[in-house]
C-alpha cells in the first residue's frame, strides 16, 4: 500500500510542478496580451478548465503527502517537508492567487497580472521543492 501512496504523491507532485512552470512562463503571461472586451471571458473560462485539471490533482497530493506523513517511517523528514510545502501551496493558492483571479475576473489591470505573475513564483518555488523532494526519494530508493 505505501508503494501505491508513494506513486501517487510523486506522480501527481511531478504533474503540478511541470503544469505550474507552464502556468507561470507561458499562460500567465498571456493574460497582457488579451484585449478587454474578451479579457472576463477568458478568466472565466481559465478559471473553470484549470480547476478541472488542478483540484484533483491537489488533493491527490495533499491526501498522499499526510499519508506519508503519518505511515511511513521511511524518508520521514523528506515527506514531512513536502507536506508543509503542500501545505503552503494550498495557502498562497487559496489565499492569493484565487483572490487575484476573482478580481480579474471584474477588471482587467496590468498591476494585478504582474501581480498574479510575482506571486505565483511562490507556487512554483514550492512545487519544485517538493519534486526535488520525490527525486530525491528515488535516488535513494534505487540502488
């Protein structure tokens, strides 16, 4: 069974990590390049589709991460920490970024774009940490 929970925590850490980079280089800063009369629209609709790929894949990895936690002895300190950096990606995520995407969603601004951009640099950060994290877990787990 750790195997199974071990797979999926690693699988849907490494999914968020390359999806938050793409997020982050390439889609973010597209929102500067969409005129105001679709600029709503495509939030709207951003919104929705990223959450269909996003939520389940966040709370596979947040269910599997306090797993880790609380079941396996080995790697403990290495789960652990991946757990507080889920942690602190649900936080900047609900507390920052869905915030952004609410106002965004009322008025297209420049300031809160470059804004969206800055602090999605902290979910990308955490999102590297915890798959440097499971690359880690690897290494050592093959000889």
């Amino acid at each position: 069974m750790l195997h199974i929970i071990l797979t999926l925590n690693l699988f849907s850490s490494f999914f968020l990590c390359g999806l938050i980079w793409t997020i982050q280089l390439v889609h973010y800063p597209t929102f500067h390049h969409i005129d105001k009369t679709r600029f709503s629209r495509h939030i709207a609709f951003h919104g929705f589709r990223i959450s269909l790929i996003v939520i389940p894949a966040m709370i596979i990895e947040l269910v599997t991460s306090t797993a880790l936690v609380l079941i396996s002895i080995p790697f403990f300190n290495f789960h652990f920490a991946g757990l507080i950096a889920v942690i602190a990606i649900w936080i900047t995520t609900f507390f920052v970024q869905v915030p952004l995407h609410n106002s965004l969603s009322q008025q297209r601004s420049k300031y809160l774009i470059r804004k969206l951009i800055r602090t999605n640099w902290l979910r990308t950060a955490f999102w590297t940490f915890k798959s440097l994290l499971g690359i880690a877990i690897l290494f050592l787990l093959v000889p």
